[in-house]
C-alpha cells in the first residue's frame, strides 16, 4: 500500500565507492523527482523526470545519475561517493501540472 | 527565479499556545503554494495547498494558512497546538510548468508538554 517506496533506508558507505538508490510509485503518476536534504534540513530538488524523460536538473555534479526505467521508478546511482553526499535523499512523485507531490521516506546516506 | 524565505529557524511552544510561521515568496508567474510537515524521522506529508480562490485554505490538523497577494506571504495558523506538532514544517512554492517545488529553509516547530 506504500505509495512511494526507497530502497535502502539507511546506507552507509566509504568514500570512493559506488552507490544506488531505488524508488517506485504506485500512483500512476507520470512524474519523479529526486531531493537532496542536508544536516540542517534545507531541501533542494536535484532532478525531475516526466515520463521516463529528464527535465529538471539542477546543477548536481555528474557523479549522481539518475535512470528511469519506466514511469514507476527512478532510481540514483552516485558515483565516487564524497563526505558532502551525506544527506537523506528523498523520492517524490505527481502528476504533471498538478503540484502536489508525494514523498517517499527518504534514505539516509553517511558517507565515511 | 522563485524563492521562499522561512524567517522563524526555531519555535518552541507550550501546549494550547497559538502558531503562525511565516512564509514569504518571490515568484513572477502564477502562485501556487504549500506547506508540508515532517515529524521527526518521516517523510514529507502534504499539510495544505493554495492553488486559487479562498486566500484562507485550511488543511489537516487543524492547520490554516492565508494567501496575502500584495504581502507575498503565505503564513500558517494553528490556534491551538499540541505536543505531537512537534516537528518541521517547510513552505513551498510551485513553478508555472507544474513541475518544480522549490522549498523554504523549514522551521522547527517544539511543543512543549
């Protein structure tokens, strides 16, 4: 019944490495997004997908590269993983031209 | 560029005490405005919406907030506030495509039992 899910919720990692991170909705809606909140709360959209199509990004470094395999996912791949990515990422999705998103639990990355 | 100035960074409240967080905007286009809650260790949760019509959009909870065009404010109200309030609340403006939130700092709301 979870409208949109995150996988992992917790992901602790070295820097270096590689990660990913998966979402999925179930609300038919055709549009994704992926936000960065860091330590002190502030949220800011990193990148936005309508129907399986890049259409906002927002000036992240090209180590994060988000694919959408259908309009149910979309998933963040993190390439040589810094201190600064640790943050909680959090999915959301919509309707295209409606507004309100709805958000997934987040996944909290610690990179150490 | 839109943006959304959250002037209040803490609040902390004793039970039954009145809320109002303010929220400033700075958008050209259309305005299409939100408020999102999120308790602690949760994710974001939709708390209300303005789109057009009534300025004063009350939301769930008991939450209100009321849009003021020439004040470009979009403040929230609770008269009443109880301890599982407890959490941040974020305001958020909409772009004219649809397809952009862009977020104020959030405000940490701590209601003391």
């Amino acid at each position: 019944d979870t409208a949109v899910s995150q996988t992992p919720k917790y992901l602790v990692t070295q820097m270096g490495n590689d990660k990913s991170i998966k979402c999925e909705q179930n609300l038919g809606h055709d549009t994704m997004y992926w936000y960065k909140q860091d330590s002190k709360k502030f949220l800011k959209i990193m990148f936005s997908y309508n129907n399986k199509e890049l259409i906002i990004n927002e000036t992240v470094p090209n180590r994060f590269s988000p694919k959408s395999p259908d309009k149910a996912h979309l998933n963040l791949h993190i390439n040589s993983l810094e201190l600064g990515d640790s943050a909680v990422y959090f999915c959301a999705s919509s309707q295209y031209g409606e507004g309100e998103q709805y958000f997934g639990p987040g996944t909290r990355l610690t990179v150490t | 560029a839109q943006s959304v100035s959250q002037h209040n960074h803490h609040v902390i409240l004793s039970e039954a005490a009145s809320l109002e967080l303010g929220c400033n905007y700075s958008y050209g286009g259309t305005v299409n405005l939100f408020w999102y809650v999120q308790y602690p260790g949760q994710h974001l949760q939709l708390l209300l919406k303005y789109f057009s019509g009534d300025p004063l959009v009350k939301g769930i909870k008991g939450f209100e907030a009321e849009f003021i065009k020439s004040k470009f404010s979009f403040n929230l109200r609770k008269p009443s506030v109880q301890w599982s309030d407890t959490a941040e609340y974020f305001c958020a403006v909409l772009n004219n495509a649809g397809n952009m939130l862009t977020f104020g700092g959030g405000t940490r709301l701590m209601v003391k039992p």
